[in-house]
C-alpha cells in the first residue's frame, strides 16, 4: 500500500490553514507569551522589563501574531537618532526592529511578513525615515525575508552577537513612496 502523498498537519497547523491571522498591540498582560516565543525561537533573550521599557518607548512598534486567539508571533521594535544607515553621514530619526520571532508549526505562512509590514507602517506613522535591524550571517531564512520585503544590506558587523557571531545590519527607507504596502494587514487568510 503505498504512502499517503498528503503531508501530515497538526491540529494546529490545520488551524493555520483556516483560522484568521489578526496582528494587534501588544499589551503587558501579553509579557509571558512574548518571553516564551522568544526563548523558543531565538538564543538573543530579554528580561521582562527590557520587553515592557521597549514597548512604552513605541507602544505601537511591539505587535503580536494570533492564529485562533492563540499568540504564535511577536515583532518589537523602537525609534532611535543616529546616522543613517542608507544615505552617508546624515543623522536621522530611525526604527530599529529589535526581535521578531514566529513559532515554529506556524512558520511559512505569511506571519512574520505581516508582523514586519506592519511595524514598518508604525514606524513610519512615528516619523521614522528609515528601518534598520540585525541579523545572524548565518540566518538564511530570516535575511530572505528582510530582502523580499525591501531591505538591503547595509554592512556587516563582525562578533556582533554573544557568541562571536558576525550580524549583517539590514536597512530600508520609509519615505512614503518607498513604505511597502500594507493593505493586506490584519486580513489574511493563512
Ligand atoms: C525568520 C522568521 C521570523 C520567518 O517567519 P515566517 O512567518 O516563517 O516568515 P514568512 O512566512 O513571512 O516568510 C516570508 C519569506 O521569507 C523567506 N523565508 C522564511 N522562512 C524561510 C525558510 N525557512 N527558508 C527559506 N526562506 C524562508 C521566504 O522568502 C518567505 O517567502 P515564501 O514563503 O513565499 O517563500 C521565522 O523563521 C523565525 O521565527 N525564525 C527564528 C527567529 C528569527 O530568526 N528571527 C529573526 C531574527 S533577525
């Protein structure tokens, strides 16, 4: 008997498949859920206040990911001054996407393109003029993203990370015209 060509779905991937995906602010009632998918997700770890002083500086900047009421993503992020990172020795008013992280049975589906859509239009909405985050060298999937969406490399930082590691620091501009459409935010059927 030969072996089924359907692949095998959790319950809750099934879900995935029907149930809506909604983004929404996070509230500090949220903290537990953030720090779990954080520390399932990614080895860069905060303590619970770095996660509330990083939302009451840009409350609109930490969004969260819910599949069925259940939280399965978060994107955090801040504005900054500093030099610029797309045009040379222009000070400016940046986003800095801090930590997005998507659980891992709900990955490939569109979630952490919304979550960065949508923060992008935050920051944008803050007077931000351009984005700019880190990330591994060697985080193949999480750098493919950041290029589908816009980003572009803007240089690279060797021992960036605790292990040693080298980051690539990612920018995009957020001028009106450049800012990347958002109108499927919210919306999406995953
Ligand atoms: C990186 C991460 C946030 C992506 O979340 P996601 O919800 O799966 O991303 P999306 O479904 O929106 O993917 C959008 C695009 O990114 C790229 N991508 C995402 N995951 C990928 C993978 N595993 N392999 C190759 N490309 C990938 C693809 O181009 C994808 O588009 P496609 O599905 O149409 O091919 C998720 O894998 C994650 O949480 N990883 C661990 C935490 C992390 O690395 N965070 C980023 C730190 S800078």
């Amino acid at each position: 008997m030969p072996y089924s060509i359907h692949p095998f779905r959790c319950p809750f991937e099934t879900a995935m498949l029907t149930e809506k995906l909604s983004l929404r602010q996070f509230d500090t009632h949220d903290l537990e859920s953030v720090i779990e998918i954080n520390r399932t997700c990614l080895p860069e770890n905060y303590a619970g206040f770095f996660f509330i002083d990083t939302y009451r500086s840009c409350p609109a900047g930490f969004i969260l990911a819910e599949v069925g009421g259940r939280i399965v993503g978060y994107i955090m992020c801040r504005v900054e001054h500093g030099f610029s990172d797309i045009r040379r020795l222009k000070f400016v008013r940046k986003g800095h996407i801090i930590s997005v992280a998507v659980l891992p049975e709900c990955r490939r589906n569109g979630v952490a393109s919304e979550l960065v859509k949508q923060a992008l239009k935050a920051l944008q909405e803050a007077d931000a003029e351009e984005c700019y985050l880190e990330v591994r060298s060697t985080n193949a999937s999480a750098i493919k993203l950041y290029y589908k969406l816009g980003f572009s490399l803007a240089r690279k930082v060797a021992h960036y990370y605790a292990d040693g590691a080298e980051a690539l620091v990612m920018a995009i501009p957020l001028r009106k015209e450049a800012a990347p459409s958002s109108d499927t935010v919210g919306s999406q059927t995953a």
